[in-house]
C-alpha cells in the first residue's frame, strides 16, 4: 500500500508537470484542459497522501497491538 501511494504521488507530480509546460507557452496551449489536467493531478495527489498517511497510521498500530 505504501508503494502504491508513494507512486501514485510521483505520477500526479509528472502530471502537473506536464500539463504546466504545455501551460508555458500561453497563447498555444489549451489552457482549459490544463488546468483541468492540472486540478486532477492535484486532487490525485491528495487521495494518495491520504492513503499513505493512513497506510502508516495502520502500520503503527498493528506494531502497538503487537508489541
């Protein structure tokens, strides 16, 4: 679980990335499907900084049952 997270976080990175140089040249780029790119991308990132964060909220406390 914890991979998965951290990958998805790194692919939604490349994402912003990505949709931010097609974003540079302005008068060229299709700016709403960018930012749309780009809100989705943000909101991918979040997902998975959740379960990441959950992932390792669990982790703790499978250690804390076992200990």
């Amino acid at each position: 679980m914890l991979t998965n997270s951290i990958q998805g976080i790194r692919y939604n990175i490349e994402a912003m990335r990505q949709a931010a140089r097609r974003l540079k040249d302005f008068e060229k780029a299709d700016t709403p499907t960018e930012m749309v790119n780009m809100i989705v991308a943000e909101h991918g990132m979040s997902a998975n900084i959740g379960a990441l964060k959950t992932s390792l909220r669990m982790q703790e406390t499978i250690l804390d049952l076992l200990a």
